[in-house]
C-alpha cells in the first residue's frame, strides 16, 4: 500500500464501519430467520405454549432490526441495535422462565449482540462488555417470573436448542469481529514499528527524562561524547562539565514549569565539544510529570558563532584604530592648513606691498581651497570624536535664535554670489534652550550650505525655526534640484552622495552625517523630504526646549538678517 493511500485509509473513521456493517446486518439477518425456523419446526413437530412462542418472535424482532445496519451504520443506531435485544432477551426470559424456562439459552444473546455490533468508534470493546453485563437482566426477569409463575415443566429439546442457537450466535459474532480485530492490532503494530524506525533512525538524540533529568527512555543517534548509558545510570548532570551545570539546572526548571527551553553546554568527556539541547515538558494522562528533549551536536554552530564574535571584536578593533587615526590626522592636517590659510590672507590684504595681478589671483585660490580643506578636516573630526564617542556637548542655556542666524550670516555671501535668494523665518520672541549653541550652529550652518550648493541661480533657500512643546523645530527646505527616492535612504551616512557625477563633486558626503550625529547627540531626529526636480526639505527635532510651549510659541515672521 502506498504511504499516501495508507494516510487515507487510516484517517478514515467510516472505513471499518464501511467494511462491517453489511456482515453484521447479515449477522442479524441469519439470527432472525433462524429464531423464525425454530418456531415454525417446535410449532409443527409438537406445538408451542403461547409464552414460548411469543418469547421466539420477541427474539427475531432485534434480528429485523438490525438489518438496518446494511442501508446506514451509525454509533447511535448500534446502541439502538443494542438497546433492542436487551429488551426482547429481559421480555423472552420474563415470558418463559429464564433459565428454568423452555428458552434459557436466549438469555445469552445480549453478549453475542454486543460482541457482533462492537466497533472501535463506540469505544474499546464497550459494547460487549455491556452485552455481558446485561445477561443480567434477563437472569433477574426470568427468577421474578418463576418467583411468580412458578416453574413449569418443559421439553428437553427445545431448552438444548435455545441453548445451540446462543452458542451459534456467540461464535458467529466471535467470528465475525475478529479479523477486524486483528487487522486493527496488525495496523497498530506496523505504525508502531514505523514510529519506533522514524526515531531511531532521526540524526538527533531524543529523550525522555524525569524531573532530576535522568534518562528513562532515548531514541536516535547520540552527539559525540555523550554517552547514552551515563545519561540512563547517572542523568543528565553528570555528563555536563562543571561550570555549565547551573544553566543545565536552570533549563531543566524551566522546563519543568511548562516552558520550552534550549541549552548549550560542554560534555565533561569532551571538553572542546558542544551540545544544543532543547527541553519541554511531557505530560501524559498516566505518568507523573517527565521532560521531552532533544540533543544535537553544536560543535560547528559554536565554532561558526566564536568565528563571528571575533571577527566583530576586530572589526570594532579596526574602526576604533581608523577613527584615532582620522582624529590625530585630523589634528595634524589643520595646524600647518591655518598657517598656510594665514600666509595666504596676508598675501590677499597685502601687508607687506602690493602683489602683481597674476599672483593676487593665485592667493585667493589659496585661500579659498584652504577654506575648503579646512571645513572638511574640521567635519571629519567632529565625526571621529562622534564615532570614537569622545564628542563632548557643551550644553549651555542660549537663544536659538542667535545660533541660527550667525549661521545664516555665514552663509548670506554664498548665496549672494550665486543668484540665491536666503530667507530666514524666525519667531518674534526669544526661543530659550539647553543645548550645544556651536552644535545649533553647525546643524544650521551645514543644511543651509547644501541647500545653497545644490539650488540654482534664481532659486530660493528657507529656513524655519520654531517651538512645539518640549521640541525645537529647525527646518531648511529649498528649490534646488531635489533628491531621487532611491538615495533618501543612504544620505545621512558618512561619504554618502546622491545625484549625479557633477553634484557629488561639490561636496564630500560629510555635512547631513554630521547633522544627523549631532542631532541624535541632542536625543533628536532628523527627516528629509524630496521631490526630484522641485527641491528638498531636511527638518531637525530636538527635545531642549527650556519652558513650556505655551510660553515661547508664537507665531513665526520673516527676519532678514543681515550679513
């Protein structure tokens, strides 16, 4: 039989019904035709008393009955069934005698109705222990008629076929259910060797442990170094090497209160070995608590996790070193850059006598790739100390405002050059918060510097500042070229660009980094909103309001300020 038509055949509650219930109808149906023919032989050889004869056709009734079975088979209509040939056996044994009557053999045939209609949907054998029980009935119906009635005289013959037709009937319905029987016990057995196969076969070890963790009962194969016999003799403890025997302990607690937990432990015998144990409860109706667990080699899996953890402390190494180095470069690069930026203004002012043309010109070359350099030596030093967590905020109690317009004042002159319109919208009032004031200035300074660099000639560049309860709103939007959907994810993260070749040669990568590690510095958020081709908008939260929002909001007017 195929495993997928054993499956069927197996979760099918009607086959035995299907494959017994026309032979129990038959069953029935030979029963009634042959209490028939008794009558009919016992009326004609010597005739029948009227109870006797009565008692037969009361006899036959269940017989009839039960032919029902063979158009529809059901737990109730076997009851039913059952029901049926408990009354008419306690009737026919209150109408003859019982077994002093001319009919005792009929008292038995409640047993062999239920040895005949037992099915495993009713229940194991329930049927025919009630048969049995109920031969009672009719004994006590047939002491009652004679206690009664008295006892009468009674021929031989038909007493001795009463008694065959039981006896035949009881054997029949032996019969009858007895293949069914050991085809059941047959199936039970093949599954149970097909359950024990599945287990002993499985790669894993599964056991059956009790609430001390010994082993009763194991299954499958084994991890190295675990020893099968320890675990039944000795239990689960004495396998595991000292220090992680208090995790095991644990575990097996745990377990034990109903929750599913895993371990990993070291075997005593092999100590550069690993297990991964998972453990459950197992709760059967007739056993006392036990655990259900399963143990697989986790030498691979640890030797995998130790290679990962020490290449992250490396990494985490490395980066410390590279966020040093970027530090003390940075320091060493900008000493000799502002003397180099000092040698270059006094060449541009002219201190010491006019320069030819051609050389003026090469000054402010100087002094402005200097300025360059030195913004972007400063940038990365801001993030190393960021990175190597050795940023200090110099947190103080100031007026935004202040911040944010010394850093609209340095950019006033860019954007004049470049044909930008700059306007800064700030409350009336002052806005009083506990922050780092250059921080502010900085987040202010670099948002306003990019929405300059990447806005054309014509285009305009706003920034809002504003209080909402416990949060400083700082918001820079313009209508430069925007940002594509696919690069709004990566800006924000050090040397990261988004547009084409020409707009990532105006800058590093640096500035948005830089305000965004300074804004989660503050316990802030930063945001950046973009349409490709219509602008960008980077607005910045941070929690340092000094009062509440009902004292310091108030509505926002346009202030110029001036460079």
């Amino acid at each position: 039989m195929k495993p997928d038509a054993h499956a069927r055949f197996e979760d099918d509650p009607t086959h035995d019904a299907a494959l017994g219930a026309p032979l129990v109808a038959l069953w029935h149906a030979i029963w009634a035709v042959a209490v028939a023919l008794t009558a009919l032989a016992a009326q004609m050889m010597d005739g029948l008393k009227d109870a006797p004869l009565a008692a037969l056709l009361l006899m036959a009734f269940p017989g009839v009955f039960g032919v029902v079975l063979m158009v529809r088979d059901s737990v109730g209509l076997r009851l039913a069934v059952m029901g049926g040939w408990i009354l008419a056996a306690t009737a026919s044994a209150g109408l003859t005698g019982g077994v002093t009557g001319a009919l005792p053999g009929l008292i038995l045939t409640p047993l062999a109705a239920g040895i005949a209609l037992d099915h495993a949907r009713v229940g194991a054998d329930r049927l025919t222990r009630m048969g049995a029980f109920a031969v009672a009935l009719p004994l006590l119906a047939g002491l009652i008629s004679t206690w009664l009635n008295g006892a009468e005289a009674q021929g031989p013959l038909l007493a001795a076929v009463s008694g065959l037709l039981a006896m035949g009937a009881i054997i029949a319905a032996m019969r009858l259910t007895w293949s069914a029987r050991q085809r059941r016990l047959a199936e039970a057995e093949d599954e149970a060797a097909r359950i024990a196969a599945l287990l002993e076969d499985q790669p894993a070890l599964t056991l059956l442990l009790d609430p001390s963790g010994r082993a009763v009962a194991t299954w499958g194969t084994p991890p190295p170094a675990l020893s099968v016999l320890s675990l039944t003799e000795q239990g689960l403890i004495s396998a595991v090497h000292a220090p992680d025997r208090p995790a095991v302990s644990a575990a097996l607690a745990r377990a034990l209160s109903g929750q599913s937990v895993e371990v990993q432990f070291t075997p005593r015998i092999a100590l550069d070995r690993r297990v991964v144990m998972i453990l459950g409860p197992f709760q059967h109706e007739t056993d006392r608590p036990r655990l259900i667990a399963q143990a697989f080699d986790g030498t691979a899996q640890f030797a995998r996790e130790l290679g990962l953890e020490t290449a992250r402390v490396e990494a985490e190494a490395q980066s410390a070193g590279k966020t040093r180095f970027l530090a003390n470069m940075s320091h060493e690069l900008r000493t000799p850059l502002n003397a180099v930026l000092g040698f270059a203004d006094i060449m541009r002012q002219k201190l010491f006598g006019p320069l030819p043309e051609r050389y003026a010109g090469y000054a402010d070359a100087i002094h402005q790739a200097g300025g360059h350099l030195l913004d972007l030596i400063n940038d990365v030093l801001d993030l190393s100390k960021i990175e190597a967590e050795r940023y200090q905020l110099a947190m103080e109690t100031f007026d935004a405002r202040d911040a944010v317009s010394a850093a609209v004042a340095l950019v006033r002159l860019q954007a004049d050059d470049k044909g930008v319109e700059l306007a800064a919208v700030l409350p009336s009032e002052p806005i009083k918060v506990r922050a780092d004031a250059r921080a502010l200035k900085q987040m202010a300074l670099n948002l306003l510097s990019n929405a300059v660099k990447f806005t054309p000639a014509g285009g305009s560049v706003t920034i809002t500042l504003d209080a909402d309860g416990p949060d400083l709103d700082l918001a820079v939007s313009d209508t430069g070229v925007g940002i594509a959907p696919q690069d709004l994810q990566r800006l924000g993260r050090p040397f990261e660009q988004a547009g084409g070749a020409d707009q990532k040669a105006q800058g590093t990568g640096l500035g948005l980094s830089l305000v965004r590690s300074l804004t989660e510095l503050h316990g802030g958020r930063m945001t950046i909103d973009s349409t490709l081709g219509e602008g960008a908008a980077v607005m910045i939260r941070l929690p340092v309001m000094v009062v509440a929002a009902s004292e310091t909001a108030t509505e926002a007017t346009p202030v110029t300020v001036e460079a």
